[in-house]
C-alpha cells in the first residue's frame, strides 16, 4: 500500500493538526502518513500533541523551511 501524502503547505495551526487527527481516526494499525508543512509553528504542536501517544514521529527538514513529518501508527 503507498503511503499518503497530508500537504499541509501554507496551513496555520491548527489546520495541520485537524488534518493529522482526521487521518488517525481512520488509519490502520502500522499504517504510515507524511505531513508536508511550511510552518514551524506545525513541528511544535506535533511534538506536544504526539510525543507521548503511541505514534512514531519523526520530522525530516527536506529543504529550507519546509519539513516532512513521517507517522507511523502503532
């Protein structure tokens, strides 16, 4: 199955998150995402929400200002 993509670019908090939560209430056990975003703001609140769930995150700054966020759901 391919992964899908969440673009996220030009989306102030909390839109990301919205679409992030959205997306986990239908994902399957061991299922991955990636967020697309141009916020730093987003990181933020992805760390805060998401550190202590039982999400693996892990953030990828692919260019200047604009970062991958890889989910996988556990």
């Amino acid at each position: 199955m391919k992964n899908s993509v969440i673009d996220c670019f030009g989306d102030m908090c909390p839109i990301p998150i919205i679409k992030i939560e959205n997306k986990l209430k239908t994902a399957k056990s061991g299922e991955e995402f990636m967020v697309v975003t141009d916020h730093a703001c987003t990181l933020e609140s992805i760390k805060d929400k998401y550190s202590k769930k039982n999400i693996i995150v892990k953030i990828d700054e692919v260019m200047n200002g604009v970062w991958e966020v890889y989910f996988k759901t556990s």
